[in-house]
C-alpha cells in the first residue's frame, strides 16, 4: 500500500489560513470516509485532530477543519498560530483491511 | 486519566527478536481496539498492526506479515508486539494507539519506546 500524497512543506503568516492536501486513490481516501488528521510537534506523540473526513474531537479548536473531494482530502487552518507550526498526517482506511499515512508536511508560521 | 505506557524497546541485531509492550490505564481495555504505530528517525508515520479487543480480528502492514505476532492480556490492560527476523528499516519509534471502539484512528497514544536495529 503506497502511502498517501501530501506537500513536503507549507508555510503562512500569523492570522492567514493554510490547506494541506492529502491525495490517495479509490481504495482508500476516495473509497471511505475514514480519513483522519494528526499534528505532531517535535519529540510528541501525534495529537487526533480530524476523523472521519471532517470530525474534530473534544477538545480541538475550531479552527481545524476537513473536507474531501474525490481521492483528495484536505486539511484547512485557519487564524494561523505560532502554535500551529509542526508537521500534519492525514490517514485513510484502505480496502486491504490496512490504515496508510502521508508522507507527512510541515507547517512553518511565518 | 488514560495512559498508555510502552516498554522493551533497544537494540537489537538484524535478525533478532523483541517483544515491545504497552500497559493501558484509565479507559476499559478489554473492549478497546489496540494498534501499534511506528516513526522511522526523521520519517513519517506508519501503521504496523490492529487488534480487537477480544482479540478475534487482527491486521498487519505488508511489510511485517509473518515476521510480527501482536496480542493483548486484558487481564493485565496489556498489548504486545512480538517482533522476530528484524531488519535495520524495523528501526523506528513504536507506539501504541487506540481510539477505543472505534477503528482506523487514533485519540490515545502512549509516548513510544525506540527500537533500534544495527550490528
């Protein structure tokens, strides 16, 4: 199973929004909306931020927020924080019974 | 409080065996869904194996088919991974995960125990 498409980096000012993309195919992203997004700072674990394409859990802020169209879910922040900087996972439920990762991005504020 | 705390991590030589755990707290264990998640040094994430929590469905990665064994003792809140034939791309930081009953994401993790495959 290959792993998911992200962008290598992304980068915004204090304030703006950002999308990471998240492209994978008809047998996982674009067969189930089982897509989940996972922020992970240097040296933690990753902390759950979206599942099941557009879900935040308890505790998330809103401005974290999922979409999918197709084979490409995405990833928006916005009101972009100095906190945010760190790199982003997506993941998706594949048709062999498997979970498949990104490559991973880093978000760099500005 | 859920904690979830790895252990048994070190290095080892290709070819070798390990066996990692995970020893679950604050949430019922026996009916949670357990997962074992890695990080090469520098790399991304990947999934590696998925139980149920009675232990009558699990998964693996391509990659760790039939060279890893993942089981749980719920009596002991604890999830295993037996790791055999190991390679130097075995080399990462294992975690463990659940989401609890929900399957293919992950809420709870533990902080990880480094696993490191070199002669």
């Amino acid at each position: 199973q290959s792993a998911l498409t992200q962008p290598a980096s992304v980068s915004g000012s204090p304030g703006q929004s950002i999308t990471i993309s998240c492209t994978g195919t008809s047998s996982d992203v674009g067969g189930y909306n089982y897509v989940s997004w996972y922020q992970q700072h240097p040296g933690k674990a990753p902390k759950l931020m979206i599942y099941d394409v557009s879900n935040r859990p308890s505790g998330v802020s809103n401005r974290f927020s999922g979409s999918k169209s197709g084979n490409t879910a995405s990833l928006t922040i916005s009101g972009l924080q100095a906190e945010d900087e760190a790199d982003y996972y997506c993941s998706s439920y594949t048709n062999s019974n498997s979970l498949v990762f990104g490559g991973g991005t880093k978000l760099t504020v500005l | 409080e859920v904690q979830l705390v790895e252990s048994g991590g070190g290095l080892v030589q290709p070819g070798g065996s390990l066996r990692l755990s995970c020893v679950v707290s604050g949430f019922t264990f026996n009916s949670y869904n357990m997962n074992w998640v890695r990080q090469a040094p520098g790399k991304g994430l990947e999934w590696v194996s998925y139980i149920s929590g009675s232990s009558s469905t699990i998964y693996y990665t391509d990659s760790v088919k039939g060279r890893f064994t993942i089981s749980r003792d719920n009596a002991k809140n604890s999830l295993y991974l037996q790791m055999n034939s190991l390679r130097a791309e075995d080399t990462a930081v294992y975690y463990c995960a659940s989401a609890g009953h929900a399957q293919w994401l992950f809420y709870y993790w533990g902080q990880g125990t480094l696993v490191t495959v070199s002669s």
